[in-house]
C-alpha cells in the first residue's frame, strides 16, 4: 500500500480498494478472481530478485509461504471484506471507466449517420421520432447563428461566409438541402473567420477572462487582449484540442520557442486577481488568503474546464461526493504554487533583438546630443541622464533610480522597505555612477560615496529612512514643481528630484568619454536649488561634493527660503559630482528636494563659427532620424500570462481550507487518482513549477484520460443543440447529470480521439445529423410533450435564444454598421478615469471603432455593460461553463429604449431608404431571414405609413423572432 495504496499509486494501480484492484493500471486488471496463474500481481510478486518486473523492486520480496498464501486467495475468488477493506463505491461511477464499445455493434448493424443511428435507438424505445427537417431559410439562420453568432448572409439566394453584413436570404418556398449541399454549407461556415470569433466566447466563458483583475483595485490588464485572440486563431485554424490544452496549461516550457504557446498561458492568468491582498497589503495573513484564492482559481479553472471535475469542494475536506481527496486538491495546488500572474513579453528573441537595438540607438542618440550639446553650449541636463535621456531632452519624465539598489524605477512608490544607510549601490546608467542613503551617524560617520570608495564626511544623522526615487521631475506626492514663481515642470525646464534621505554621484569622466574627441576638459555645474515641500516647520539639507570634498552646504532649508543659485566651476579632469539630501534632522516628511535646471556647461562656452554651425546642422539631422527610429522601435510584445518564481513555495494541506493551519509535509506535485491506469504522481518536491505543469497537462491530454475526451465533446454538443448529452457540462461526478445517451457520448468521445482531436470535424458530424436539421417548433399535440418534455431525448432541435453579444453583433450586422475589424486590443466604450479604484464610465457605442464584434469589447470586471448584463451576459468573476437565461421586463425596455439601440434603430431606416425598394420586405429578409408573409406585409406598411419607417425598424429589433435562433 505505501506505493499502491490510498496516497500514492505508481503505475496508476491502487491495491487497496477492491474495485480498483480489479481495474488494475495502464497494463490491465492486476487480480483476476479465480485465476491465480494468470493474475499479473502473483506474476510481480513471484519474479527473482534480479528480474525488472519483481516487485517490490527493492528489498526483501515475499516469501514463498505468502506468495503461496496470495495464490490460493486468488484462486478462492480474491474475496474481500468491504468493511475492512475500505471500498468505494464511488469508484464504480460511470464517468471514471474507459469508454464504452458498446456503439460499435450498434453501428455496425445499421445504416445512416451515426448520430442520428444512436439517437433513434432511444426515441424508439421511447415511441418518438424525429420530428421534420426545418425550411432551408431557418436551416441557414440557425447554422450562421451556431457557428458565426451572426444572421445569416447570402447573395443570390447562395449562403455565404464572407460578407458580415446580411443581403439576401434563401426563400422559405425553396427545396430543402440534399446532404451533399448541407455538408458544403458546413464546411463554407467552418472555415469562415468568423467561426472561431463565435466559438472562443465559449471557450473564454470557461477561462472567465476580462481584460481587469477584478476586486477592489479593479486595475487594468492592457495586454491580455493577446490571449484571446490566441483563442480565436486556434479555433479558426482547427488546433488539435489535446495541443491547445497543453499550450494553455505549459505551452511556455513544453514549446519555449513558439511565441503563440507563451501567449495561450494567458488561460491560467484569464480570471480575477486581488492586487490589494497580493500586493499592497502589510499583511502576511491577507496576502496568504489572497494568495489561496489564487490558487484556487487557477486549479478549479483547469479541472472543471478540462475534466469536468469539481475539485474545489474538497479545499476543506474531502470531497462529499466525488472521490476526492482534500489532499489530492492540495497536490494540485503544488502543481501552480510556482507561477504568479503579471505581464511577459512574448518572445525572449524578439526581448533580446529590440533590447539590443534600444541599446544601439540609445548610445547613438547620447553620443550625438552630446556633441550637439557642446556646440550648442547649452550644457548637458542631469535630470535628463537620470530619466535615461542623453542630456538634452531625450529622457523619460518621472523615471528615476531605485536609492536603494540603483535599479530603474517607473512607478510611484512611497515609503522605502529593507532601507540600509550608507550602502553604495551601483546603477546601470552610464552616466550615473551610483546612489545611496546617507546617514552620518554623529557627524563622524565617513559615507561611500563613489564606486572607487570616496567618502564624505561631515554628513549630519538622519532617520534613515527613505521615501520614493531619484527622480526626473518631481518625486512621488510632492508638493509642488513651482519655486520661486517657476513650474519647472513646463516651457522646457527640468527638475532633479531628490527627497531626502538620498545620493547621488554622476560620472563625469563617462559623461566627457560619451561625447566627441576635444570635449572640454573644464565644467560648470548650474541649478536652482529649491525645497518643494510644503509650507511650515518643514526642513531638508542639501550637499554638493567633488570627488568627494564638500563645495556646497545648506542647512534648514525651507519653501519660504525659495530659490538658492548654485554656479559651481569644477576642476578640470573632476571625476565624481555628488549630490545628497538629508531630513534636516526632524524627519523625512514633505522633504522634496529638488535641483531645477540642474546642468553641465562647457567652461568657458565654446564660440560657434561657421564651420561648427554647418557641423551643428548635419548632427541635428542626424539626431532627429535616430530619435524617430528610436521612437517607432515600440515595445516587444507582452502578455498578461503567469510568469515562474524564483523558487517553488512549499504547499501544505490547510485544516479547514484556513490558511493559517497548515499540517503535515511538504507536498509534491499530484492529481487526481480516480481514472484507473493513470498516475496521479507528477513529479516530486524538487521539481520545478515548469515540469509540474508539463505533467498535469501530459495526464490531462493522456490516451487513457476518458474524461478530457467526453468533456469536450459534450460541450460541443451543448454549443450546437443547446444543451449537452450530460446537462451539467464541467461537473461529471456524482453531484452531476449522468447523460441521456451514454453510448453516443463515448463513441463521439472516441471517433474524437481518431479524428486527432479536431473540434471542427467533431462539429461537422454533428451539423450534417439528421437531429440537427429537424425543426424546432413546439406544439402541444407533439407526443413528445407528455413523454419527454425537457426533450432530452431530441425528438426536436431545441429553440434557443441568442447571447448578449450575438443580439448586438445581430444589430450592428443589420442597420450595416457592424466593423468588421479583427484582432487588437479590445474597443473600449466606455471613458477611464485613473483613481485608486479606476472608473469606467460606459459611453454609447456611436462610432466605428465602437461597432467592432463583442468578441473584442473590452471587458470590465466590477463595472460590467448594463445593457449586457440585462441581456445575460454572465459575470466574468464566475466560471460560466452554461450560461444562464432569464426573460425580464428589463430585457424588453432595454431593447426599445437603449440609446444604443435607438440609434442603430435609425441607422437601420437609413439603410432601407438608401437601398430602395420595399422596405418591408427588405428588413424582414435583413432581420429574420425571410421574407413577411401578407398579413405581416399589409400591417407593417400600415404601421409605417403611421408612425414611420425608425419605429418599423425599433420594432424588428425587439421581436422575439429577433432574439431567438429559431
């Protein structure tokens, strides 16, 4: 039982239960009742010693004693007392055993589809059939709507998958399809673009994906658009499932090279996150709890998409119903306990070409401001350097330098953690050669200055604490930029922040080798010297060394103090120039130091003749070329994904789910262990996150995992027929639905599997049906009614109403002023106000870039659409495995009264007034695909000739026949 018993089961082979012993792992029963000679367990347990079957594989084996003991038991029939030998029931559950063969026979014996072979079987025990195959104009509408999300589209009468916006439809008195003119209509829909904008929002209801985190700080996620675009590509280009399972689970350490299997991670990373609890809160315990949502997350999200398994409900104890260990969830949580959710660039070649490139003509662009510097005698701008600019302007305003490790930093920050005073931190910043925290102790206390091991002396004691970055512009918070009646943050000027407690020590022998040969050799350092705090007892110091002697000193300084002058002439060949703040003794709070202008001049300034000007010229030019270069080479491309950390967290299982009681070891990597002949065994405690990963996928995708493959193509059912052969498609265990036809689910689970995973020949199977084509019309004299009124048994195609983002793809398809646009980062209608918690204000959808397909709206998570919502547009918070449908009075008044609606409404009456002809029949083909019968054509031009052709138009929209497939 240690390795095939309740906690392990190498081989996929469990010893300890009944039921599982006689399902044995991937090599077949291990017991065989009664045949003692040809069960492999006596076979292991008997080899020699030396023989690679014998097991155990090491130590002591059995004695001949006990192996005669196990023989005779088996061949008495293995009887097992169930009370001691702790067997479950739950094991023998439909969902957990391989695929049935059953069908086979069935088919092999019959004619027809098998689809609707299958299905006939039950509807004759049942005394049903099948009811008769919808008109050719319904057939198209239903199949544009199932597979486009859109009204179906066709020119002379042809259907067709290329236009968006609808033309023609087929007349209701046409002859119905022969099978081979259906089968090349499937196939012309299939492979239209528009397929896979239609099945990716299935998909992304799975993955709950939104394009913000969600909670509190409802922050946005503007690079996670790739991830569903991914989506959709595959989708389009048929990707075999098993692959795009893995590619959304590891494809970032199975496929390093492939750029697309990075973004497809973006599935683990789709649902919400709580940057508050993961980031900003003090709190270790909320940022554990945090954290464990996290977890959670992404391990429900991958079993209940993937395996149709609720995982989840055995966080805090064993799982009630299906067997599932609270132990089991816990491994799957050591399965993701590496990786963490933020942006990644894609591609690390194209990372390291655009970083090189950067790096290339970023040193082109200081060497040439440099030289244009010198000509121009306008000096080199230190704020510039420290914003990563070349002196004259090229720099980022707001970047700084971390003073505590000399990284760049772009963010705002606030009060600085893990503060060490006077530890002298190199930067990567040519021309800046470090910074530090000072603190000068009584007085005596030497502070490093400088990379060589410069000291100053002198420096005052200091709280030693630190706040924010050394700044190009002001820091994080401040006050004000104005001083002395001067914004130094307009007309060209610049500031150099510096809260106190900070230093900073520039280079100037890199700054003079930056530019050309005969730089002169002598400088002088200007700058208006200001406390940009605020009013009060508030009071900094500010210090100006020289290779380390003290130049410049002020004490106490103070806003009311103004502006203080420094023209300082440096000695030629001066290396170092450092500038520190200090919180004057009282704290560090409103000390914003600035230096405004802060620059170095050429001593004395150069005389500019005509050749110089001429050379000025060139290398103006020169510069402006660089710089656009410079400017187009944009930013590689990112992905909000996961990303590794840089070492596993060890995973514990939690009393209770709490995560403050943790008991017992470590624990590896594992999964499931219900499905005989797979192991649960992903690896070990010393494996990295990546090869967690790569082994959950592998057993998910595995041959013998019957349940990826009955998950996938019930869903498909679902998405086709409206509803599954199993009616709760992402929970088979036993708290589920068991399915209608067990036989048809496990052979279009197995023809799956043969057909390579391909979803769109899945799909085709079940278009070409009989089942499909039936028509969907309820009457109370069908027999089916009294005998099975859920039709279950599908003696009709079920009428079904279309989604939130279909009806308004429908109307924007319809008044012609759908875009067709592909692909992008997300429309966004709505206006975005930055704020701790951001607002988005929704807008109406009045403009082109607006009228793109929903599949690209931007998603908010805490602010949804109310127009969509009261469609039904589900929550992205939740996993949407089916969606809901309600029919509410807020439905109706949404449709007539939207301003959205309203204005497309009128866009509609122009579109028929533009086209000519008879508008009614024209916006009945347009919005139902068909043409009005005579009543219908008599009372709308009775209608329109009374109240208009805008409230003909606003009442096509709001018919039910509208907002129904059929």
């Amino acid at each position: 039982f240690e390795c095939h018993g309740p906690k392990k089961q190498k081989g996929g082979l469990r010893l300890d239960l009944r039921a599982t012993a006689m399902k044995g792992g991937g090599g077949g029963p291990a017991v065989l009742p009664g045949k003692a000679a040809e069960s492999p367990l006596v076979a292991h347990v008997s080899a020699p010693s030396d023989d690679d079957l014998r097991m155990p594989p090491q130590g002591d084996g059995l004695s001949p004693s006990e192996i005669a003991l196990v023989t005779r038991w088996i061949d008495a029939g293995a009887p097992w007392p169930d009370a001691l030998a702790g067997s479950d029931e739950r094991l023998d559950h439909w969902a957990w055993q391989p695929l049935s063969t059953e069908s086979d026979e069935i088919l092999a014996n019959s004619q027809g589809h098998p689809v609707d072979v299958l299905l006939k079987q039950k509807l004759d025990e049942a005394g049903l059939a099948f009811s008769p195959e919808a008109g050719p104009g319904t057939l198209v509408r239903r199949l544009s709507f199932d597979l486009h999300g859109l009204p179906p589209v066709s020119v002379n009468g042809e259907p067709s998958t290329v236009d968006s916006s609808p033309s023609t439809a087929p007349p209701s008195t046409a002859l119905p399809f022969t099978d081979p003119e259906w089968s090349e209509l499937v196939d012309r829909y299939l492979e239209s673009p528009h397929f896979g904008e239609r099945f990716a929002r299935h998909w992304l209801d799975l993955a709950h994906y939104a394009d913000t985190h969600g909670f509190e700080r409802d922050k946005r996620r503007d690079h996670a658009w790739r991830y569903r675009d991914y989506v959709i590509d595959s989708f389009n280009a048929d990707k075999p499932y098993f692959r795009f399972l893995q590619e959304q689970i590891a494809g970032d350490v199975l496929w390093t090279d492939d750029p697309e299997a990075v973004v497809a991670t973006g599935f683990l990373a789709a649902g919400p996150w709580d940057f508050v609890g993961q980031v900003e809160t003090k709190s270790p315990e909320l940022r554990r709890s945090a954290r464990a949502l996290d977890l959670d997350d992404m391990v429900t999200q991958v079993m209940t998409a993937a395996v149709g398994v609720s995982v989840n409900c055995a966080r805090c104890h064993d799982h009630k119903l299906d067997p599932v260990s609270q132990e089991e969830y816990y491994r799957l949580w050591s399965v993701f306990a590496g990786v963490r959710r933020e942006d990644r660039v894609v591609s690390a070649k194209e990372l390291a070409a655009h970083e090189a490139t950067k790096a290339s003509l970023t040193g082109e662009l200081n060497r040439l401001g440099l030289e244009i510097a010198r000509l121009e005698g306008r000096g080199i701008d230190l704020a510039d350097l420290v914003g990563g600019g070349d002196g004259s302007g090229s720099g980022t305003v707001r970047q700084g330098i971390d003073p505590r490790s000399g990284g760049v930093v772009t963010a705002n920050a606030g009060a600085l953690g893990e503060v060490k005073p006077n530890r002298y931190a190199a930067s990567a910043n040519p021309y800046v050669d470090g910074v530090f925290i000072p603190d000068g102790g009584d007085g005596g206390a030497p502070v490093v200055i400088s990379s060589t091991g410069l000291v100053a002396t002198g420096l005052p004691k200091t709280s030693g604490a630190a706040w924010d970055a050394i700044r190009n512009g002001p820091v994080a918070s401040q006050h004000s930029p104005v001083a002395g009646g001067i914004d130094f943050t307009k007309d060209d000027r610049s500031l150099l922040g510096i809260h106190a407690n900070a230093g900073i020590t520039f280079d100037l022998a890199a700054i003079r080798e930056g530019g050309p040969d005969g730089l002169v050799r002598e400088l002088r350092f200007t700058a208006k010297l200001a406390y940009f705090g605020a009013e009060g007892p508030h009071r900094a110091d500010a210090w100006i060394f020289v290779d380390g002697e003290k130049v410049f000193e002020v004490r106490g300084l103070t806003r009311k103090d103004g502006i203080r002058e420094i023209d300082l002439v440096l000695p030629p060949g001066a290396r170092f120039l450092t500038l520190v703040s200090t919180d004057g003794g009282n704290g560090y709070g409103h000390d914003q130091v600035g230096y405004g202008d802060p620059k170095l001049l050429p001593h004395p300034a150069p005389d500019l003749g005509e050749d110089a000007a001429k050379e000025l010229a060139r290398l103006r030019e020169e510069r402006d070329a660089v710089k656009a270069r410079l400017d187009g080479l944009g930013e590689p491309a990112k992905v909000y994904a996961v990303v590794a950390e840089p070492s596993v967290p060890e995973v514990r299982l939690l009393r209770r789910g709490e995560t403050e009681s943790p008991v017992g070891d470590p624990l590896p990597p594992g999964t499931l262990a219900l499905l005989a002949g797979l192991d649960p065994e992903l690896g070990g405690l010393s494996d990295d996150e990546g090869r967690r990963r790569a082994a959950l996928a592998e057993w998910i995708v595995h041959p013998d995992n019957v349940l990826t493959r009955r998950v996938i193509v019930n869903r498909l059912w679902q998405w086709v027929f409206g509803q599954g052969l199993v009616a709760t498609p992402s929970d088979f265990g036993l708290g589920g639905d068991r399915p209608s036809h067990p036989e048809l689910l496990d052979w279009l689970a197995a023809e799956f599997e043969r057909n390579g995973g391909s979803v769109k020949a899945t799909l085709r199977l079940l278009l070409t049906s009989r089942a499909y084509r039936q028509e969907s019309r309820f009457s109370e004299s069908a027999a089916g009614i009294g005998i099975d009124a859920g039709n279950r048994l599908l003696w009709r195609q079920n009428p079904r109403r279309i989604e939130a983002e279909a009806v308004r793809d429908a109307v924007l398809a319809v008044s012609g002023r759908l875009n067709s646009e592909r692909g992008g980062p997300g429309f966004e209608d709505f206006a975005y106000e930055e704020a701790y918690a951001p607002i988005y204000r929704y807008v109406t959808a009045d403009e082109p870039a607006l009228w793109r397909r929903s599949i690209y709206r931007y998603v908010v998570r805490t602010t949804p659409s109310r127009f969509m919502t009261t469609l039904d547009c589900p929550d992205p918070a939740n996993l949407t495995p089916r969606r809901n449908v309600t029919t509410t009075p807020l439905q109706s008044l949404a449709l007539y009264n939207n301003d959205f609606m309203l204005r497309q409404a009128r866009y509609f009456a122009e579109r028929l007034e533009a086209e000519g002809g008879d508008p009614v029949a024209r916006g009945y083909v347009l919005a139902f695909g068909r043409a009005p019968n005579e009543e219908e054509a008599a009372l709308a031009r009775e209608f329109i000739e009374r109240e208009g052709l805008f409230a003909f138009c606003r009442a096509l929209f709001n018919a039910n026949e509208f907002v129904y497939v059929d």
